[in-house]
C-alpha cells in the first residue's frame, strides 16, 4: 500500500506542477497579448481616394529634413560590388563537407575522398578515386590593371574554363557555405557595381527616389591588417573609387546615404578574433578616419553598423556567417551576460560610439547626420509554452544596442522585413501564414506596432526614424506590391499618432547575393538574367515603387490593383518558389537551398489593419479554441475587390 500512496501522491503533485506551469505560461501569454497583439483603431481613412500622401516636396531649406520625407533605395557591397575578394566571396568558395560519413552510398563515399585531399592552404588536389568526367563551364577571370585604369573603373578578364559541380555524382544533400551561389553563372561578379556603377544609379534615379544608400567595404580599403602602419596597407586607390562613385550619386541627383559596416568583416579580422577583441575597435576606427577624411563632403547620412545583433548572433554564436569560428562553449553560453554575444557587441557600441564622435569632429557638412540600421522583427508565440523564447528573442535583440549607444544617434534606422513564430528554440513555418521566398513571414502591422514602441521608448531624444530597410524576396512579384503599399501605409499610420518618421528606404533595386542564401531569393524591383550579361528587366512593382516615389502618395486605386492580382494568384492556386529548409516539425532551418520549393499563395488578408491575429497553436490552446469559438464567432473581412473584376475571398 506504501507504493501505491507514493504513486498516488507523485501523481497528485504532477498535477499541481502541470496546473502551475500551464496557468504561469497562460498568465505570460495574456500580458504579451496585452502588448503587443490588442487589436487597435486604424486611423487611416479608407474611405478616401487617397490613403496616405506622404510631404515628398516639403520646405528643403534645413539639411535636417524635418518637414520633407523621403524615399530612398538600399543595398550593400557584398551583395553588388565586382573585383571584391572579401570574406563573403572566400566563404562561398571554400566548400563544406558535401556528406556525412555516414552516408552509406558509393557517391558519397567519392565525395568524401574529394573533400578529404584538401590541403591547409584551402586547396583543392587531386583525390585517389577515379573521379567520372566533368563538364567544363567557362568563367570570367579578371586580371591586374594599373592603379589609374582601376580608379577609372576600367576591367580587363580573360576565359577560363573550370569543371562543373558535379551534380551528378555527389551526394543527395550537398551542402555549401552559400547557398544558390555555385549553381548560377559568374557569382562573383555579383553586380558589376564598382565596374558599372551606373547601370544601378540609372534605374534608381529613375523612380524618383532622393536618397541611395550604398556602403564602403572595410576589406576593399584595408586588404590586409595595418600592423605596419596605414601608408603600406591602405588601397587608396579604392579610396578614389568609391568618391568618384559617390560624385555619380551627385549627378544623378540624389543624396547619399553611406553604412561603415554591413555584415563583411575583412577576412584578416575574422582570422584573430574580430569583434571579439578590442583591437578591432581600434582598426575599425583607422578605417572610419580615412572614409571620413577622403569622403564625407559627399556624404549626407552615416549608418556606422547595419544590424549589428544579426551580425553577431549568426556569425558568433551560429557560425552560419564568415568569421566567426564559434566554439561550443560559446554556442552554449549565448543567452548569457557574459557571452561571446554581447562582448562583441559591446565592441560594436564602443566603435559607434568612437565613429559616431569622430564624425561630427571632422565631417565636412555640418551637422552631419549619423544613426544605425537596427533590424526588428514582430516576434510572437507558436505555442502557450513558447511565450519565454520570445521574451528571451526579444531581451536580446529588440533594445540593448540602441540602448547603449542611445546618446550617440542623430535618427534610429530600422530594417523591418516581417513577423517571426517562435516555437522552442527556433523558427516556425505557420501554413496561414504568407512568407517571402527567404521564409520572413509578412505582417505589416508589426511595423506599425513597432514603430509606436520604439518612438514610446526613446521619445526623450527627440530624434526621427528612417526606415533603412524594407522589402520582400518575391520573384513573381505578386507579392511585392501590396507588401510595399501596406507597409508604406503602417508607417503612414504611425507617422499619424504622432511617430517622426522622415525617410523610407526599399531593399532593394535589382536581384543580387542575398548573402548565405546567395542568389535564391529575389529582393529586387528588377529582375537580373545572370546567363545574359546580367540584363535588368524592370519588374511591375519597379514602377509603382517609381509612382509612389514621385507624388508620395498611395491611392486606394493603387492598392486595389495590387491586392486584385494577390487575390487572382491565390484563386487560380498558383504557387511561387520558396528557399528555407524546412523540417518534418515545420521549423525552419538557418541555411538556404540551392533549388527552391513551391509554396501556393496564402489565402488572407494581410492589409494593414486588417490582419486577424490567429490564437496560439498547441494543441492545449486549440482545444480551448474549439470550445469557445462557437459561442464568440468572428466575422471575417475579404480584401477590397479589383476594379473590374470581383475575385471573392473564399473562407
């Protein structure tokens, strides 16, 4: 009888602990809700022609642009920039392992032999098996010019042929540090932007934008580490080059907006460290002095870091970036004060801070104008128990870095791309949920709720916002029309309950190296054929992006044309492609794919304001749904019809 009171009572206190955890975690749950899912007041007219008309000719007498809003383009080195032997291109080139050894099958076992012969300096010999014939592809080889020729932008390359992948006898999941990178011609021509600058300006220029935002490569200027002073390091020639490059923004029209770092640590950085140790500080602000003193009377707007906790977390803690090496201590010790995280990014406070004073010391135009570009995502719960993983993603990313450098910005950027389901320790794929081809799930309304928490939050430094980074990876570019109407219009809204929101920035002109996920997903208003001298062809969303630009106004014409073609895809079922590798648990995996899925469009209306958040999704919280459902129905809200033609919502 012992035993079975000892059963008894063990049973009863599973119970209490069972009760405990599901009413803590129902307790988090309804004041997260509180937060950050209570349905609000729109306080757009949707009556009216015109939803939102945004001050595009404001009074330019100040440089400050208090009263004038802007539209912009953005894009980065490592995703346009030729001739650039940075570390995004050595990480693309130097090949993981293409199996596992415990892969039985033959084509694996020669693999491995392959992978195997590589030698310490990062090449490639010969393997003992007897390797079946290859293709041959040919490539551009570029060859050495002269210091005048390359500040002029001249480029001299020969052909060269090299074997294909060999697709047909490796392994079933060959695996590449970027994904979509060795299966597309020439990638490491990326754009031709430092060749061919103008091929990118022209059609910038052309939907009227006012500011385009470019960055300088740290690697491009420093080619190897200073340790015997800047005058036998530094590539002044490059220095050159990107001023002329920056004169052809001038003439073009349009304002410069120019980032320090965006996501490309110099290789011989990440070889010691990077931002784990101090002295990077010191060679980052070396860097940062040069820029300025050789190009800031061309520079209108400064971003010192682009989404610095991005950086660190995939680079130290993932390792799924070029640089970081992270151990498994450090892998395991991430969500700690003193983890490799936040040591690296206190350094990256510390040199924004440095660059933020040296900047204003030395800057040619004054008072020149210096922020960051911070990355938000609209976090929430998969499930009742997934309530703390958000806290924690959101503890960790949200304000710890504006926060420490709070009193060293004059605007708060924000890179704002959609919404992230938490479920444990990763990323869910919800299947009501619309994603872009990158899997970020679409959710304008998260930057409408953001923007007014961010604006609560540092309210007292009385500084705007720039909206740095906006866009969605959407090669049908079915999606990409509305997504940019309606988050135009979130910030429309924000900018109405009293947010200064001064300037908004499309991620971004045309297709490029979408950094590990290489050339899969889309981001560009204009499409690239890369087997055809990369051609552009401009994409639908490229002109209405241009009409937008130019009147600063969204009609609600414009976004029922947007939103007829959505809801046409979605009828007729077609599907679009899709790049994250997803689990049998729907979690979705950091890494890219080299050939995409087919996802069909999502049957719902996302408009801004219009988004009915979903309850949580466990089976406990579904069951309570079924229960209560029928007893407080909602009616639901079919997006506004075509013009001509009436496409119901289908429920």
């Amino acid at each position: 009888m012992a035993i079975v009171g000892i059963i008894i009572t063990a049973t009863k206190l599973a119970g209490v602990l069972a009760t405990v955890t599901v009413a803590a975690n129902a307790l988090s749950f309804s004041r997260f809700r509180r937060k950050n899912l209570r349905p609000f007041v729109n306080p757009i007219d949707e009556s009216r022609d015109v939803l939102a008309a945004f001050n595009v000719n404001g009074d330019e007498a100040g440089r400050d642009g208090e009263d004038e809003f802007f539209f912009g383009l953005a894009t980065a080195p490592a995703h346009v920039e030729d001739k650039l032997n940075d570390a995004w291109l050595q990480f693309a080139e130097d090949d993981e392992a293409p199996c596992e050894a415990s892969e039985p099958r033959q084509p694996c076992q020669m693999a491995d032999a392959v992978l195997a012969s590589f030698a310490g300096d990062g090449t490639s010999h010969q393997a003992s098996a007897v390797e079946p014939k290859r293709k041959m592809l040919k490539r551009k080889k570029s060859q050495r010019i002269s210091m005048e020729a390359m500040i002029r932008g001249y480029q001299k390359y020969i052909e060269v042929e090299e074997p294909a992948p060999k697709d047909e006898h490796s392994c079933h999941e060959h695996s590449h540090h970027v994904a979509a990178w060795h299966n597309v011609p020439h990638p490491e021509e990326r754009l031709r932007f430092w060749s061919d600058p103008d091929t990118e300006l022209k059609l910038a220029k052309n939907t009227g934008i006012t500011v385009f935002r470019m960055g300088v490569d740290w690697s491009r200027i420093f080619p190897k580490e200073p340790t015997d002073g800047l005058e036998d390091t530094v590539n002044f020639a490059a220095l050159e080059r990107y001023r002329w490059i920056l004169h052809r923004i001038h003439s073009y029209g349009m304002k410069v907006m120019l980032t320090l770092f965006h996501h490309s640590l110099p290789p011989w950085a990440g070889d010691y460290g990077g931002w784990k140790l101090e002295k990077t500080v010191d060679y980052f602000m070396d860097f940062t002095r040069l820029v300025v003193d050789n190009l800031s009377d061309l520079v209108d707007y400064w971003v010192t870091f682009n989404e610095p906790h991005v950086f660190c977390m995939l680079t130290y803690t993932a390792g799924a970036w070029p640089g970081g090496h992270p151990d498994m201590l450090e892998v395991a010790t991430s969500t700690l004060p003193t983890s490799v995280f936040n040591q690296t990014m206190h350094w990256m406070a510390v040199a924004h801070s440095k660059a933020y004073d040296y900047i204003h010391e030395h800057s040619v135009l004054s008072p020149p104008i210096v922020g960051v570009a911070h990355n938000v995502s609209f976090t929430r719960p998969y499930g009742l128990f997934d309530v703390a993983a958000v806290t924690v993603a959101n503890s960790l990313t949200l304000y710890p870095y504006l926060d420490s450098i709070c009193g060293k910005m004059d605007f708060i950027g924000l890179n704002y791309y959609g919404q992230e389901v938490c479920a444990g320790a990763g990323l869910k794929l919800v299947k009501t949920v619309e994603y872009s081809e990158s899997g970020r799930g679409v959710y304008p309304d998260g930057l409408y709720r953001l923007l007014l928490q961010f604006n609560e939050r540092y309210k007292d430094l009385s500084i705007p916002f720039i909206i740095t980074e906006n866009g969605v990876a959407d090669e049908t570019d079915v999606i990409r029309r509305p997504y940019m109407l309606e988050h135009l219009l979130a910030i429309y809204a924000a900018m109405l309950m009293g947010v200064r929101v001064i300037g908004y920035l499309f991620w971004t002109i045309s297709d490029n190296w979408e950094w590990a996920d290489g050339y899969g997903p889309k981001f560009g208003l204009v499409a690239v054929d890369r087997a055809n001298d990369l051609a552009r062809t401009p994409r639908p969303s490229y002109y209405l992006f241009s009409k937008v630009a130019t009147s600063g106004k969204i009609t609600r014409q414009d976004r029922q044309w947007a939103w007829y073609e959505l809801r046409k895809a979605v009828k007729e079922k077609r599907t679009r492609p899709f790049y994250r590798e997803v689990n049998k648990q729907g979690l979705m995996y950091a890494g890219g794919l080299d050939e995409p899925t087919w996802r069909p469009y999502v049957d719902r209306d996302w408009r801004f304001g219009h988004y009915e958040m979903e309850g949580l999704h466990d089976p406990l919280s579904r069951f309570w749904r079924s229960i209560h459902r029928p007893f407080f129905p909602r009616m639901k809200i079919a997006p506004e019809d075509g013009p001509d033609v009436l496409l119901a919502s289908s429920t």
